[in-house]
C-alpha cells in the first residue's frame, strides 16, 4: 500500500497569530485580594518563625521568574521594579526566602478550558536536564562528568490541548509505577486513555479498568492472547485479535496490519502528547532552573499553568492537504 504524502494547511491562522503574539504581552493585572493579604495569614504548625509572604505572593513572583527565566536575585530586582511602575505598597520577598518558598509550596494544576463530562487523555513522558554537559560536548568528546535528569509525565487533553495531569518523577521511575497517580490528579470521568506500547502492562490496564477508562495502546508484537481471561485485559485480547486478523488480510504484512488497527482506533491523536512537550520544550528549555526535587516539582507546575494559559489564547486548526 503506497503512503500518500501530506501537508497540513492552518486555516485560522490570522486568530492564531494574534494568539502568538499576545503570549508576550507584558499587561498585568493585581487583585486587591493580592495587595490586601500579602501577609501569610494561615497556621503553619510547625516550629520556627512563620512565614511572611502568603503563597499568592510567592507564586506571582515565581511566575514571573519562570516566565523570564530570570535568577532568584534578578526576581526580586523585577518584581520590585514593577510594583514601584504601578504604584502598589507591596513589599517583594528576598530572594532567599522565595528558594525556601518554592521548595515548601504545594502549587496546583489550574484548568482554563474545563468543559463537563467524560474526557479523553493521551499519556507520555519525557526527560528534562537538571545539570550536564551540553549535547556538542557530548557528542564531539564524550561524556565525562555526572548527567543528570528528571522524567515529566504529562496528561493531555486532544481537544483543547491543555495538560490536565503531570508529575516530575526522578529518571528511574517507571512509567507503570507513575500512571495511577497521574490518572487520580482528574477528577472528570475519562472514557479513553491513549498511550504508546511502552504502557501496555496488567496494572495500568487495571488502572483503567477501576476508572471504567479505555485504555487504546499497541500491544506487544509477541503478544498472546490469555489462557485465563480476566475483564481488565479484555481490551487488549481484542486488540491482538484484531491485528492477528488485520496480518492475515494483508498477507503476513504485521506492520502494516498495526498502522490499520491504530487507524482503526484513532491511535494517531496520541502525537498530542508529544506536541504538548515540545511546546513545554519550546517556551521553557529542556533544562530545569532548580536543583532540588521539590522545588523542581513547583517549577514544573507553574510552567505547565503558564502554558496552559498560552495554549488557552488560541491554536491552529489545520486540515491535510494530499500532495
């Protein structure tokens, strides 16, 4: 079977273009709720002076400082800076306490485009560097000194391509291990779960079972059917049934049999996933700015908030073109 060659055409792209461009618009808004309780109000039950500065503060400035890329020390002298620009009496945290701040926050994921009932999710992760040699070294001389890195898995919704899970996990983690707690960060009841074949396993298989979830992933290509059925594999006897029956149609051909079964399941939608990291790669580097685990997880979720809100601004709606 000969392969058409594509290309797709943006048929919104005066919106889309408005949306690009107004991704770095420097317009800000305070809620008097920020300038009234900037102090931190709440118990902290724990030894030690309490804190200072409320966690809306601490999040605006690190909002700032992701968004910028900017240093600990360069976040204090902007946000300063800019209240001074808008004459607001709100005294900016040192960049100190924003370190130990950021290291002790629990921020949450914030959805833009929630819309009601039951959603679709496509899964996958990817590796992010936390401090290494750079890829020319590497490849022109070697490697010689301590690679390290840390693994984002992400949850994306097709629809709207907003990230509706995430966890920063250390590199050995595995994606099986990682799965229930990234499904369990959605509260809305999820009909399909999209994944590639590295998350064909029993146990997220049963994961998605518990959640009344279809999970739509390839099997394994020496995969066999199971001697003693069980109902949260039943999926994916039928997705060997059906690509042992697709290799005898096209005569023995197991690659091509595959490509029609992931048609066949709208499997292709799973490249939102990877389009959602490269847009995260995109706006913020493959590099993490903080080196410890904690505070690394409180920068990733106020990246994937930010981008959540650009995402939200606009996004091409293409249709193919076969050349």
């Amino acid at each position: 079977m000969q392969q058409q060659h594509t290309k797709h055409k943006v048929l919104n792209w005066g919106e889309y273009n408005k949306a690009l461009i107004h991704r770095g618009s420097m317009t800000l808004w305070l809620s008097d709720n920020l300038v009234n309780t900037w102090k931190h109000t709440a118990c902290q039950h724990k030894r030690g002076k309490p804190f200072t500065y409320s966690d809306e503060l601490v999040t605006v400035c690190l909002t700032a400082r992701h968004l910028y890329r900017l240093s600990y020390r360069a976040t204090q002298g902007f946000m300063r800076s800019l209240f001074s620009q808008l004459n607001v009496d709100i005294p900016v945290p040192s960049y100190c306490q924003l370190c130990r701040r950021a290291a002790a926050m629990s921020p949450w994921l914030k959805r833009i485009g929630h819309h009601k009932g039951p959603i679709d999710i496509v899964v996958d992760s990817t590796g992010l560097k936390v401090f290494g040699e750079g890829e020319w070294k590497v490849r022109k001389h070697g490697a010689d000194k301590r690679r390290t890195w840390r693994k984002l898995h992400l949850g994306v919704d097709p629809i709207d391509h907003e990230v509706v899970a995430c966890e920063l996990t250390e590199n050995s983690q595995s994606d099986d291990h990682t799965f229930e707690p990234l499904l369990d960060q959605i509260e809305d009841s999820v009909e399909r779960c999209f994944a590639e074949g590295a998350y064909d396993t029993a146990h997220i298989y049963q994961c998605c079972y518990d959640r009344k979830a279809e999970l739509i992933t390839p099997p394994c290509t020496n995969a066999v059917v199971q001697s003693e059925p069980t109902p949260a594999l039943a999926l994916r006897d039928a997705a060997i049934r059906r690509i042992s029956e697709l290799t005898d149609e096209y005569e023995g051909d197991r690659d091509a049999a595959r490509k029609r079964w992931k048609y066949e399941r709208d499997y292709h939608c799973r490249c939102v996933a990877e389009t959602a990291m490269f847009r995260f790669k995109s706006l913020f580097s493959g590099t993490l700015q903080s080196r410890k685990i904690a505070t690394q997880k409180t920068e990733i979720m106020i990246k994937i908030n930010l981008m959540n809100r650009m995402t939200a601004l606009g996004m091409p709606v293409s249709e193919v073109i076969y050349l």
